[in-house]
C-alpha cells in the first residue's frame, strides 16, 4: 500500500540540481520553476508542498552558461544521507562535448558512482546532455 492509499500524505521529494561550471541554465532553471509553480499550486490548494529544491555543486560558487554567477550552493550531499524519495538531476554544459577532466567534473562522477539509486527511493534525472554525465 501507498501512503496515498492509506490516507497519508506522501513524503516531500528532495530535488538535488547537480551543478557544474557553464551548466545551462534553461535545463536546470525551467524545471526547478516548473518544481516550485507545482508547490505554489499546491499551497493554494490547502496542501503541503512536494518539492524541495537544493541546488548543489563540487564548489560553493560557479558560473552558468550564460556567465550569471551563482553563489551559495551547497556542496555534494553525503549519498548515505539522503533523505527519501530524492532525485538527482544532470543537466547539460554548452559545446559539442562534454569535458569531465576538470577537478569539478571528476567531483561530480565520483559523487555520482556513491549513489544507490532505488525506485521511489533515489532516483536520477537527466536534462539534455546530462545524460552523458549519467
């Protein structure tokens, strides 16, 4: 049985943003609107809210593909930790490849490869080329 079925209201999703130097920001910042429209819905309804946004990254600051810098990021959850259900979004990064050279993609990769990922639990998902990342 399902919370739902049961009369309870489903846990909060924890949404973690992946982000990386040059993310674009329409892969991540359209879906996190479209995320916090659904809670304001929500809100208007009588209803908790679904969605929680972090916005999480290898360094504290970083600048997106369109050169706006965003600061206060946190940094890479501990992957024990993660309160459930959380999902893990990859976005995209500009050019017609994807360098994971660089000391904040390897962060990112090995971050990735600590992840159990679980239906309903911890799950992942990409936006354009973060599924290369994936």
């Amino acid at each position: 049985m399902t919370p739902a079925t049961l009369g309870q209201r489903p846990d909060p999703i924890h949404i973690y943003f992946a982000l990386l130097p040059h993310s674009l920001l329409l892969d991540w910042a359209g879906p996190a609107e479209a995320l916090r429209i659904a809670n304001q819905t929500l809100r208007a309804l009588g209803q908790p809210e679904r969605f929680v946004l972090h916005f999480v990254s290898p360094t504290p600051q970083s600048v997106t593909s369109v050169g706006v810098m965003l600061t206060g990021l946190a940094p890479l959850p501990d992957a024990a930790t993660l309160p459930r259900p959380s999902w893990v979004v990859l976005v995209g990064l500009p050019g017609q490849r994807i360098d994971v050279s660089n000391l904040d993609a390897l962060a990112l990769l090995h971050w990735l490869r600590g992840l159990r990922l679980a239906t309903g639990r911890l799950e992942l998902v990409t936006v354009c080329a973060g599924a290369v990342l994936a």
